[in-house]
C-alpha cells in the first residue's frame, strides 16, 4: 500500500487567480507544441503569413537542411508516435512517483527543461555541428540528424509535461471544481495560440537584432523555450502538492510493470470513462481532416471558384493559396479564443449541482435564475459542438465561395473549444469519483481491476479515506489521462489512411493549381471536380454524429 499524505493547495487569494495560476503551464505547452502540428505542406510553405513556429518555418527550414519533403513528412509522425506512447507511459511514472515535491511537479520541470534545451538545438542546429566540424559536405547529414532527433526529443518532452499539468489540475481541484479547472485549461491554451500566432506573424529579427540569431526561426525557438519553462515555473511554485509515501516493501521500480499497468487499466474502465473514450475517439476521427487540411481546403476553394482569371497565371499560387488560408485561420483562432472564455459560463457544473444539493430550500428567481437553472449540462454541451461540427463540414462539398468555406472553418470554433474543454473535465469528474478508495499500486497485482464508486457512495469513501490518512482525490488520474490520449491519438493514425484512400481515388496526379508544370488554362480546370479534401470533412462530419451517440450514452450510465 502507499498513501498520499499533507495538503494540496494553490497560491493567491480570488479563485480566479488561483485557477489562472494552476493551468498556466498550458500556455506555453501550447506555444511550444505550435512548431510541431502536422499541417498540410502546401500550406506550411506559405512563407508570407505564419501561426506558431512550424506554420511557416519548421517544415521549410528542415527541407534548407537538406531533407526532401517526403522525408519531412515523415517526421512529423512524431506527433501522434508521442502522444501514444509518451503520455501513458509517464502518467503511469507519475502516479507512483514518490518525490518529496509531489508527483506531477518533477516531471513537468525535467520535461520543460528538455524541451527547451532540445527547441535550442533545433534552432542553432547549424551553429552546433558547425562547432565540431568544417565544410557544407561533411556537416550535412550530422545537421539532418540532429535536427529530426532534437524535433522527436522535443514533442516527447512537451507530451511528458502535458500529460502531467493535465493530472495535477485532476489532483488538485475537488470533484465539483473539475469542469472549472479544465475550461481554465482550455482558456489558456487559447492564450498561448493567440501568442503563439502573434510571435510568428512579427519579424522578430527587426524587432530583437541579430543578438539571438539572424533568423526568424532561431529568435522563435528561444521565445519557445523561454515559455514553457517560465509558464511551467509558475504553475509549479504556485502549487503545493500531495506527497507520495511508500513502504519498503511496495518500492519497486515501476518501468518493468509500466506496459503491463496500461494494459490491465484498459481492459478495465470504468463504463463511463470507457464511454469518454470512445467518445473522444469518434470525435477525433472527425476532427482530424479539418485540423490537417482545414485552411488548405478554404485556399484550395478560393483558386477554384473565386481567383480572377488574370490571377490563374500566377507564380506565386501557393503564396496565393496560403494567404486565403491565414485568413480564415485567424478568425477562427479568434471565435476559439473568445469561445474559450465565454462558453464555460453558459453550461451548468458539478458545483452548480453541490449547492442545489446542500441547499434545496433556496430558490433561484428572477430572468438570470431561471437561465441557471435551465443550462445545459456539460455532456449536452459537447453533443451540441459535435452536431455544430457535423453540419457544418457536412456542408463541405457544397461550398463554392471561399467565403463560405471561410463561414463554414469559423464555425467549428466553438465545437473546437468543446472538444479541448468536455473530455478533460468529464474524465477529471469520475477520476476523482474513484479516489474514494485506498491508494493501491497497480503492480501490486498483476490482474487488478480498478476499484469504482457509485457516484452515491463517493462523499461515504471520501469520509473514510480522510479518516486512515489517505488521499482523497485522484491518485490514479495520470493512467487515466494517458488512455484517453490513446484514443485521442489512434483515431490520426485512422484519419491518415482515410485521406490517403480518397486522395488516391479523387486527386491521384498533382494538384493543378500547384503543379508547376500545369498550363495556365488548367490552373482552374478543376473547378468541376470534387474536392478531395472536402469529401474528407465529411466523412469527418459522419464520424462526429457517431461521436454524439457515445457521449449520449453518459445520460444512461
């Protein structure tokens, strides 16, 4: 047995500052995570306009380096490769750690501190190997190397420090704080996209000289670095947390059991975390199309129907085509930011059901009272973001000005922000409803199957817990963060073979508005023809009205 012993707790008065100071560490994850989104190529060498780093340069400065864009494509597997591995396997780690300074906190700062290191080297990778060796010949493929191993170093390390500051803010916040907590989460996510999309749009090298660097890239990867460790700093000296304790008798080292423990928790979810799971895997099978080829498809439809025919003749199309995109990729990023900010408002939470439950005699009047009490609950809401996603890429096909497709991208901000905020809240909300039990080591038995608590019996365990000396919140919450981003992850891997199947039906040859090749008066012929990217939008629309059919199921469990 292990037992989780002192008080956890958070620095500054407002409850506000409080919640800001906890999911801070979500700003600069999500700034640094920018360089190291798979996006469409076409897109990402629009040199002209930039979101994050890799936007516009990370894709472009491997292929300076002398990479072919096959092999960069490539690369970017690391992305999901990371989440599906990374984030179980350190949530497992985490949830045995036994440091004085708690569990989460140490791995999120040897996580932040590589990372940073790691966007160093990526930035100054020339500078580096030019130290140790001479000529362009002998130090290009030491160059290409270092490059792809610092990328794959650095997506590890931000997953380790993701998956960790998602289970702190579980560990942290009681159970009728959790929908609070993850929509914190999400607003300062979105407030690391909107940093994230400002420092890239600015020439820094006008801005800072050539102090750190006399390239845009480098001067981004210091900043890079730079917020993931400060942003992971204040949440960590913001927080004080729970210490685990552990006999003689149960230390052992947790690498050897840690494939096995994800295996036995998988086997046996809980019904409604397994329901949040299959939930978010549907969802995101509908999301992945529109994430990787989203402003593609807005860009792609405005030189189809829209560009002037003076316009068709243009060498720059792909300058042209990214222009559109960063159009619409703005807006969007602007209805997410304020969706993030005002939607957790409007939907009603565990709290809200903890203080009509300790005090049913008060009642709620008034117009604003009455609004209270009749909003929608946070498993509605997500039902709701996913059918606003399904109609609008269910529209996809039909979209025949860029700036309806525009309409059409900019309306899956709010379901967007649904989909970042729901599941993490959902998940937190029954993570915490089994803490009721004793603190117990997976690898204590091979064959364990998690305790659960009925959701009635949770304040009884909770009592009993407190009275031993143990933990009452969510011991196991970093295993139960890294499943979820098992089903978060494998429904890219599904998406990726999707797209190539109607990608080699619809669009097998090159693209006519990109080849270089392609006469002038080709350059629209394809207006007629089906948008291969559009057909995947809607199959992702189709996946998403399956999605809300699974989290319907958390009504009836």
């Amino acid at each position: 047995m292990a037992t989780l012993v002192g008080e956890s707790s958070v620095k500054g008065g407002p409850e506000v500052v409080r919640m800001t100071l906890l999911t801070f560490a979500a700003i600069g994850i999500t700034y640094a995570c920018s360089p190291f989104t798979a996006l469409p190529l076409s897109f990402v060498l629009a040199r002209r306009f930039t979101w994050g780093i890799e936007m516009t340069y990370c894709t472009p400065y491997l292929l300076t380096l002398g990479l072919t864009k096959s092999n960069t494509s490539l690369i970017w597997i690391a992305g999901p490769l990371s989440g599906l591995i990374v984030q179980p396997v350190v949530g497992v780690l985490s949830d045995e750690h036994t440091s004085k300074w708690g569990r989460r906190r140490p791995l999120m700062v040897a996580g932040a501190v590589v990372a940073a290191v790691s966007l160093l080297v990526l930035g100054y990778t020339r500078e580096i190997v030019g130290l140790v060796m001479r000529g362009d010949e002998q130090s290009k493929m030491p160059t290409i190397v270092l490059a792809v191993l610092a990328i794959y170093v650095v997506d590890f390390a931000i997953n380790a420090v993701m998956s960790c500051a998602r289970s702190l803010i579980v560990d942290i916040l009681p159970l009728e704080k959790q929908q609070a907590g993850a929509a914190w989460s999400s607003r300062m996510s979105a407030v690391g996209h909107m940093v994230g999309y400002a420092a890239g749009s600015v020439d820094l090298v006008k801005v800072f000289g050539t102090t750190l660097g006399d390239a845009q890239f480098q001067q981004l990867t210091v900043i890079a670095a730079l917020s993931i460790v400060g942003s992971t700093a204040v949440t960590c000296l913001a927080v004080t947390e729970k210490v685990l304790v552990s006999t003689k008798e149960a230390k052992r080292h947790p690498i050897k059991n840690v494939a096995g423990q994800i295996y036995t928790t998988l086997r046996h979810l809980p019904p409604r975390i397994q329901a949040i799971c299959w939930a978010q895997f549907w969802s995101w099978i509908g999301w992945f199309p529109f994430l990787f080829y989203g402003t593609t498809w807005v860009g792609e439809t405005y030189f189809r129907y829209d560009v002037p025919p003076e316009a068709k003749q243009s060498k720059d199309a792909l300058g042209d085509m990214g222009r559109i995109g960063s159009t619409a990729l703005l807006v969007y990023s602007v209805v997410t930011f304020v969706g993030a900010f005002a939607l957790p408002l409007l939907v009603k939470s565990p709290a809200d059901e903890a203080a009509k439950m300790s005090h049913p005699s008060v009642a709620v009047a008034g117009a604003g009272g009455t609004w209270r009490k009749r909003r929608p609950d946070l498993v509605m809401t997500w039902i709701g973001g996913q059918l606003l996603f399904a109609a609008a890429m269910s529209m996809a096909p039909l979209a025949r000005s860029f700036r309806f497709a525009t309409i059409l991208l900019c309306l899956c901000g709010l379901p967007w922000t649904i989909a970042l905020w729901a599941p993490t809240a959902l998940l937190g909300v029954e993570v915490n409803k089994l803490s009721g039990a004793s603190y117990q080591r997976l690898d204590e038995e091979p064959d364990i199957e998690l305790p659960t608590v009925h959701p009635n019996d949770a304040a009884d365990c909770a009592e009993e817990a407190d009275a031993s000396g143990t933990s009452t919140t969510a011991e196991l919450s970093g295993i139960y963060f890294g499943i979820l981003n098992i089903y978060t992850t494998l429904p890219q891997f599904v998406g990726t073979f999707i797209a190539s199947i109607v990608f080699t039906i619809l669009e097998p040859g090159k693209s006519p508005e990109l080849s270089d090749d392609a006469p002038a008066a080709d350059k629209g012929a394809s207006s007629g023809k089906t948008n291969a990217i559009s057909v995947c939008l809607f199959i992702g629309a189709i996946c998403s009205v399956v999605a809300t059919f699974a989290t319907r199921k958390l009504h009836y469990l």
